[in-house]
C-alpha cells in the first residue's frame, strides 16, 4: 500500500515534475568554480573563494586580486532548508504552507536527483534539527518526504529564530552548494548578516511560501487572533478601521525588511503563494531565475 508520500510524488510527478523536467537544470549552474575546460571570465576574489585559481597577472595589473571563472560540469550538491516553525501550519487545510512546503521538497528533491544532482535536506523547528544526507534517487525524494511526515507538530512557545536557521544550514553545507530556504520568513533574530555569511560562500534562493492570512485581516466582527508561534491569543474586532490599517502597515513593514535584506544580501526571494498553482509558480522562479543569470 502506497504511503503518503509516495501517493502525493506520483501526483506531483504527473501534474508537476513532467512540466518541469529540464527546465530547472538550465536555470542553476553549479556554485563550484575552478576545474571545468570552459572559461568564462574573472571576478574580483572574495572571502572564501579557492586561492588557487586567482589570475596573478590580472591581479598584479589591478592590484587587486581576482579569480578565474570556468564554467563546470560537476555534479550540483542542493541542499533544502524547510522551515517547520508554527507560522507554517497557517492556511486551509489540505492547503496550508505546510503542504505546499512539502510539495515543493519533493518536486525539487525530485527534479534536481532527476539531473544526477545530489539533494539533501535540513528539516527546521526552532531548536531542533533533523537531517537528510544528500541522495539522488527516487527513492531519496521520497526519504524527505516520509522526514516531513516524521517531523513532530510544532512546538507554541518560542518565536523561529532565522538566524538560527541560516546558520546550521551553513554548517552543514560545508562545500559550494546550491541552498535552497523554504519558509515564510515569520520570525526574528539577527538573520540578515547569517544570510550574507551563507551567500557569500554558496549560491542561495528564497522560497518564501506565504498565506493569504498572512497579508489580510478578514472582515468578520469579533475574532480570536492567535500567535501560530508563541500561543498567544487575542480578541480584537476585525472591523475597526484603524485595526485594519495597522495591520496593513506592519505587512507592508514586514515585507519592505524582508526584501531590504535579501536585496542587501544579493539573494533573490520568489514569491510562492498557497493559493496558486504550483507548476506555474514555479516555472515562473525558473524564468526568473533565468533572466537574472549573467
């Protein structure tokens, strides 16, 4: 009898993966540098970067280190970094950010294995971690997905420290590797330096999965509004006006530092909506992906 898992894969590879299937390899070169036959420019030298393939001459020019860029055909290592913080369980059910979370691990874990890329993943709650090495099978998608399933319910009480986040997934991705952040970005602490710190030695992407109860008070009257991180409840009246606009202003607030920081820490963020279609959001992030290559 097909688990879960295996039930929600076969679905996605019908309605998703197939649509999909080479158009996401195109979209990532691998983040190492250095041993390809195909040269394809210099860069300044940065923090990190393989002294080995510095150019002396330009660097004598220039006075300025710099390094060789080749273009590569090793294998990619990816690693998933799913956030499974309470804000996650926010959304309808069947439909909620955890959900659609889990679907986009597995078509990723599915897609990039598919191209002989090895995927790996960090499942995240505050203070707990659970690993998946990196694997490239079918077999392997499902692994994470059955870890997903295996993730205990998240724990009220305690607000996601990002920055925690950040920093065990740079821990563990201890080669270049494509790091891929998948959350909702509802949290605190310090994490914009941590994201500057694992991009400037990996190549990252944001998924940041958002609910329309994210961005909307609805009109309802009298409503329990409750912290999904902390447990906190309260009533308030969904109808005040002045309400309503501080809300839409700490939204907007939310939304601005979020993309500041990403901005600041040259990692693009790509919006993914509970309320759309999975395929076509993400052959939209392949697109854009695409026109922000050099």
């Amino acid at each position: 009898m097909a688990t879960a898992p295996e039930k929600l894969l076969l679905r996605l590879e019908w309605k998703v993966v197939r649509r999909l299937d080479g158009r996401l390899q195109g979209a990532h070169r691998t983040a190492h540098r250095g041993a390809g036959i195909d040269f394809t420019g210099l860069r300044p030298y940065t923090e990190g970067d393989d002294a080995r393939h510095i150019d002396w001459n330009v660097t004598a020019r220039l006075n300025e280190p710099h390094l060789r860029v080749f273009t590569e055909d090793r294998e990619l290592t990816v690693w998933l970094v799913l956030d499974r913080s309470a804000s996650m369980l926010a959304g309808r059910p069947g439909r909620g950010k955890h959900d659609v979370l889990a679907e986009l691990a597995l078509v990723l874990a599915r897609l990039f294995g598919r191209g002989g890329n090895r995927v790996g993943a960090l499942l995240f709650d505050t203070g707990m971690l659970r690993v998946v090495p990196p694997g490239t099978s079918r077999r392997h998608a499902l692994r994470i997905g059955a870890e997903l399933e295996r993730t205990a319910a998240a724990r009220p009480g305690a607000t996601t420290d990002l920055a925690e986040m950040l920093e065990a997934a740079g821990r563990l991705a201890r080669r270049r590797a494509l790091v891929v952040v998948l959350s909702d970005f509802i949290g605190d602490g310090d994490w914009e330096r941590s994201l500057q710190r694992l991009a400037r030695r990996h190549e990252v992407v944001a998924l940041r999965i958002v609910d329309p109860a994210d961005d909307a008070l609805p009109e309802a009257g009298l409503i329990v509004v409750e912290d999904a991180e902390t447990g906190e409840q309260l009533v308030v009246d969904s109808t005040d006006p002045l309400l309503r606009v501080r809300f839409r202003e700490a939204v907007d607030a939310r939304d601005t530092r979020l993309a500041a920081g990403m901005r600041r820490a040259g990692v693009p963020v790509h919006r993914v909506g509970t309320d759309r279609d999975l395929a076509e959001t993400l052959v939209e992030v392949v697109a854009r992906t695409r026109d922000r290559s050099p």
